[in-house]
C-alpha cells in the first residue's frame, strides 16, 4: 500500500487555489484538496476548508467503515454530535462507526484528514 511521492507544495498558498474543489450540496462554502490518495486501496489525505458560516446540518451526522484521523490546522469548528468545538491543534482518531458532525462553522476552519478504507 502506498500513496506515492509527493514534492514539496504550498496547498495554503493563493496560487494553488485552483488544486481546491467545492463540495457537492454546500455553495462553495467547503471546499478539499486531495493531498495523496492510493488508488488502488482508496486511503487518502486531505484538507478540508469550512467557510466562515458553513453549516453541514442539511448532511446530517455522519460516519465511516473506516478508521480517520482528523487534525485542526487553522480556526474552529463546532460538532453538533459530540456537542464540543474543535479548536486548532484538536486531534481525533475516528473508530469505524463513530458518529459525528453535523459541523457550524464561525470562521474559516481548516481540517486536516487521513482516511484509510482499506481498514473497512
């Protein structure tokens, strides 16, 4: 299993916005970027950024087959289920099946996330 080599890039900088794509449902109001991805296993890193006023409540709560790990780089974010902000340098290891979100947002948040499916 290997996610490949990856060289030295900015995924914060203005100049590789581009690399950032929405999330399907939310108006442009959280957007990811796939930092590595195994695409034979499906594990994969990535960021994700809530905007100021995001609000996944209309996704409901969620949960994984999988385990994920989830670290707060930048701001806060607010996890209905877990009735707790998720403030920066937060960290969490996911368990198959735990619930959590839907996610509030304040302030841009940027959310750190390994996700192996090959662990369903």
């Amino acid at each position: 299993m290997t996610k490949g080599s990856v060289k030295y890039w900015n995924a914060l900088s203005e100049s590789n916005h581009y690399r950032w794509h929405a999330v399907e449902g939310t108006d442009g109001m959280i957007e990811q970027v796939t930092l590595s991805k195994d695409d034979r296993t499906g594990d994969y890193t990535r960021l994700t950024r809530f905007k100021a006023g995001a609000d996944t409540t209309p996704f409901g709560a969620n949960q994984h087959t999988y385990p994920e790990e989830v670290f707060i780089v930048l701001g806060r974010l607010y996890d209905e289920t877990n009735n707790t902000w998720l403030e920066q340098g937060y960290y969490a290891n996911r368990l198959p099946g735990e619930i959590h979100g839907p996610f509030l947002c304040e302030q841009e948040c940027i959310v750190l996330e390994i996700s192996t499916p090959s662990q369903a």
